[in-house]
C-alpha cells in the first residue's frame, strides 16, 4: 500500500530524528540506541514520535555502511542509504575527532536539506560539505569532511520516497 505524506511533515521529522539519534549528543543519542540491533555486528538506533518511526542502521567504524528508514503509521515511506570511509591513515583518537566533527555538522541541516547536513559547514580546522541532485524524493549525494584542506572522511548517500 502506498501512503503519500507531507514533504514538510516528513523532513522536520528526519530532522528531528536525527537530533535525537547518531549525529545527537551522547547522553541524547543513547537513548535512542537499540539494544537488539536488526543484523548481527549492527547499531542500530530508533526514534518514534506519533505515528513516525525512524530507523538507522549501519556496521563498522572505519568503513561502515548503513541505511535509514522513515515509517509512518508502520509503512516504510522514506529511506537513504550511505557508505563512506575515513582515511587509513588516521588513528583511532583523529577518527573520534572526525566523528565528533560530522555530528556537530549533521547537527546544524539547513532548511532545504533537512535529510543531511548543511551544504557547507566550518569550524577550526575542519570543513564540512554535502553535495546532492534530485530533492528528498529522489536524490543522490556526497558529503565530506576536510581537515586543514584534505579530505580526511567521505560518504555517498542515496535515498528516495517509497512508492
């Protein structure tokens, strides 16, 4: 069954969503974090409000894959999949640090981006850029993170409406 929701409606709740979830502070974000993660070797985070539920789940630390689910009233009606990297080079302390970076990042989505972070965000020495064509019904994306100029983090994402 196809269910057609309000483009506003569904973007102030991944929004929302997120604020509460991975890109949130810790004491927020765990919360939020499921116990019983989906797949083996998972995290897995849930954020329901009303008749909305959000779903993120992804593996790894270096190199993780993961996907993001929208369901209203129990039918799946958004989803965006990402998979990225941080460079080989960094240790475990300057990948924490990229991390903490692209949190505060994710946490600061412009209006006409509500599903990731803002076009162009600075802070120190740390840049962080999402790229995207198509809208949130159907679009396809790049965001990076730069340490003093050089990418030190990337990640694709893809995602769409549920039809």
């Amino acid at each position: 069954m196809e269910i057609n929701v309000d483009r506003d409606i569904l973007l102030k709740f991944i929004w929302k969503a997120h604020q509460n979830t991975y890109s949130a502070p810790i004491e927020i974000s765990m919360t939020h974090r499921s116990g019983n993660p989906i797949l083996p070797g998972f995290v897995d985070y849930v954020f329901i409000d009303g008749d909305w539920q959000y779903h993120d789940s992804y593996a790894g630390r270096k190199w993780p894959p993961g996907k993001e689910f929208i369901f209203f009233r129990n039918l799946p009606v958004w989803c965006m999949s990402y998979q990225g990297k941080v460079s080989d080079h960094l240790d475990e302390k300057e990948v924490d640090s990229v991390y903490f970076f692209l949190k505060k990042a994710l946490r600061n989505a412009q209006e006409m981006i509500l599903f990731r972070g803002p076009g162009k965000f600075l802070e120190g020495d740390y840049e962080y850029s999402f790229e995207f064509n198509g809208d949130y019904s159907y679009f396809v994306g790049r965001e990076s993170v730069k340490q003093k100029g050089v990418e030190v983090f990337f990640q694709d994402v893809m995602g769409s409406l549920i039809k």
